[in-house]
C-alpha cells in the first residue's frame, strides 16, 4: 500500500502527462454541497451504505416475496445465501450457534454486498475503509467476549488455558494466547479493509497508465486481469470474515480446548 | 456504546490536526487514515447495520426459512405420496395377472367344452351318415347284383342263340338242349 502511494506520488511529480490519484475512490466527501463532513453528514458514505441496504433487501426480501416452493431465479439466489451462511455457522459453530444465525448473516450480506457495489465503476467502497471495518471486527469482538463470559463465568478464562500443554508451558502459552485473542480485532478488520484497498488502488494505477498509447493495450488487460482477481477476493474476503466469526463464536460458546 | 466516545475522540483529534490531516488525504495519503470522517462513517454504518438486522431477522430469514421448511415438507409428502402410489400400482398388477391367470385358465376350459361338445356333435353325424352311407351301398349293391344277374342271362340268351345260329352256319344240326347245356358250361367256367 505504502508503495503504491509512493509510486502513485512520484509519477505524479516526474511525468505531466500522467495522472495517477488510485486514493482519491476512497475520499469520503458529502454528497450535497461542499461543507464540513459532520458525523450527521450525508456523504458518499452514506449513499453507498444506503446502496447496500438496497440491494440486500431487492435479493432478500423483494426476491422472495412469491414465497414459491419452485422458486424463481432471484428467490433460489437468496435460499443459496441463506443455506451458505446457515450451513457455516451450523458447521463451524455447532447446533448452539443457530441462534446467531441472524447477527452473522447481517454481517456476510453487508460484506458480500458493499464489497461487490464497490466493484462498480465510480462507486465507492465502504469495506475498504478501516473506520467501518473496525466496527465490524470490534462489535464481533465485544459481542464474542461478552458472550463467552455470560455463557461459561469463569470458565471462558479456560480458552487460555491449554490444557494439552505440559504445566510449565501453560502460562507462556496463555500469555501467547491472550495477546493474540486482542489481536483478532485488528486482523480482523485490517484484513478486509486491506485487500479491498489494496486491489482498487492497483486497478487505479493500473488504468493511470492507460494515458500513454503505448502501453494502453497492456494496461486495459491488466485492469482487466485485476478486476477478475478483485471478483473472487470481494467474496473471499466476506467469507473469511464470516467464517472467522463463526470460529471465534465457537470459542466463545465451547471455550475448552 | 464505545464507539460514541470513539467518535468524539475523533472528532477532536482531527479538529487539533485540522486542515492539514485533510490537505494529505487529498493529495497521495490514505483516506482511510483521516480521522476527521471516522464519527461520519461509524455513525451511518451503524444505522446501515441496525437497519440490514431488522429486515433480515424480522423480514427476510423467517420468510426463507419457512419456504425452506415448507419445500421440506412437500418433498417429503411427495415421496411419501410417490411411495403409495408405487404400492398401489404394484397391487394393481398383480390384480391384473390374477385376473389374466385366471381368464386364461377360464378361456382354456371353454375351449375344452367346446371341443368336446363339437367332437360329440361330429362323432353321432359322422356315425348317422356312415349308417347312411351302408344303406345306400347296400342298396346299391343289390341293384348292381340285380343288373349283373340281369346282364348274365342276358349274355346267356344271347350267347345261345349266336351258338346256335353259328352252329347252324356251320352246317350242322345241333340240338338246343346240348346247345344250352354248352354255354351255360362254357359261361360260369
């Protein structure tokens, strides 16, 4: 990332010709006017988060009003969905997970989909900025670790404690343990914000180049390259968060090695 | 919640870098690294969370997962139905080869009446006409007696007179009698 914004800043400088600004799709800027950006500002921000919004209930609820049992193209889009996430929680998380069904299900649409709703051109991409991923990863984290004390007491501290380990290794690897249970958070959200950033930003470099003639041809191939890989990392990346999750619930439900 | 105080927090940072936090997110730095827009952000996307959850576990997932259920069941009742269908019609065959054995071994008696019914019928018709048929040959048979009988005295006379006459052409004189005894001699040897 860092090179990136070297690169784009130096060919800034060095060539007139060249116009390379691959962070300028992620300023946040308010939609009507030109004034301070509030927190109650209606921004891009907003319009983006209200995009997804949209198009989650036009699969979800607009596509499944027939309520057929052969369903049509867009209910069978949402069945595939909802089986998807059920089928991870229930696999990863256990019969007891279920009831977090919804709270997970709301985080892998609101990825998947301000994820791809990035993917379109000029649009811009809420999930690549670590303010709205660090939510994300922050409310599963306080969500998971008041969970696992509300269900287990004390017996959460036991996640911890490895069992399986010899005595004398146990509080080193509980010392290792914890700083990587505080850790999960910023993996978490750095994670998702990264690679989206990351990926449209080399689009953006990569179209950049498309001003001399030369090179044009090379670089619509590339842009177009990329925005294959960015197709598979925009559902990878929702899946690795959702998954995540379900593992790190699973910690907090069934604590014990 | 803590992501209030975050956002007040902030807030006043970016208040205390001020303009030039902005100037470096517009030119090559990383937007999102301004923390002036982090209360923005937080705020709607907590409101885009809180909205997606109500749709989706008062609206959405209910709705799925009862279609979901309710295919389940019909799918399950179809097989279901499917099997007794399957049962009925295997029933239904097996009526129908009883009925066929049946018809048949039914068919194969009529027939065997039949039969013998007709091969009585044939044996008095063909034992009346045989009856009938020795009457007129043994009718015929005294008729052709009779006209034999009748050819033979015929050929007798006949005979004799022709000796008779040859005999006299002959010069001689022969008596009758000699004559007859002759032929009749001469026609049964």
């Amino acid at each position: 990332m860092a090179t990136e914004a070297a690169t784009g800043e130096a060919a800034h400088g060095a060539e007139g010709g060249l116009q390379f600004h691959p962070m300028d799709q992620f300023l946040v800027k308010p939609l009507f006017g030109d004034g301070p950006v509030h927190w109650y500002t209606i921004t891009n921000v907003t319009l983006w988060l209200a995009l997804t919004v949209v198009a989650i209930a036009l699969l979800l609820v607009v596509g499944t009003r027939n309520r057929a049992t052969i369903p049509s193209r867009t209910q069978s889009v949402a069945e595939l969905a909802y089986g998807f996430v059920y089928k991870m929680i229930e696999d990863v998380t256990g019969k007891d997970g279920i009831k977090y069904f919804p709270y997970v299900m709301t985080l892998f649409m609101f990825i998947v989909f301000a994820n791809f709703l990035g993917l379109l051109p000029m649009a811009f991409t809420t999930t690549s900025h670590i303010a709205v991923t660090a939510v994300l990863a922050f409310a599963v984290f306080f969500t998971v670790t008041i969970l696992g004390f509300i269900k287990n007491g004390a017996h959460f501290l036991e996640l911890f404690w490895v069992k399986s380990a010899p005595l004398a290794l146990r509080p080193i690897l509980a010392v290792i343990e914890l700083i990587s249970y505080f850790v999960r958070p910023v993996s978490h959200s750095v994670r998702l914000a990264g690679n989206m950033m990351a990926g449209h930003a080399v689009i953006k470099v990569f179209a950049g180049f498309a001003a001399i003639a030369a090179i044009a041809p090379l670089s619509v191939v590339a842009v177009a390259a990329m925005y294959g890989l960015e197709i598979l990392v925009a559902f990878i990346q929702a899946y690795v968060f959702t998954i995540l999750t379900c593992v790190y619930l699973k910690d907090a439900l069934h604590p014990s090695h | 919640m803590a992501t209030e105080t975050h956002g007040e927090g902030a807030t006043g940072l970016a208040d205390a870098t001020g303009v030039a936090g902005h100037d470096a997110a517009s030119g090559a730095g990383m937007p999102q690294l301004d923390f002036s827009h982090f209360p923005n952000q937080i705020f709607w996307l907590i409101i885009t969370l809180v909205v997606i959850y109500l749709v989706l576990s008062r609206v959405a997932l209910p709705r799925i997962g009862a279609v979901l259920a309710q295919r389940a069941g019909t799918i399950t009742n179809d097989i279901a139905a499917a099997e007794d269908l399957k049962r009925k019609a295997e029933e239904a065959e097996a009526a129908y080869d009883k009925a066929l054995a049946d018809a048949r071994v039914e068919a194969g008696r009529i027939a065997a009446e039949a039969r013998a019914e007709i091969q009585a019928e044939l044996d008095t018709a063909i034992a009346k006409a045989d009856e009938q048929i020795a009457a007129k040959s043994a009718e015929s048979e005294k008729a052709i007696a009779e006209i034999r009988a009748g050819a033979v005295d015929s050929v007798k006379v006949v005979a004799k007179e022709t000796a008779a006459e040859i005999v006299a052409a002959l010069g001689f004189k022969a008596d009758q009698g000699a004559i007859d005894t002759a032929v009749d001699g001469r026609v049964k040897g």
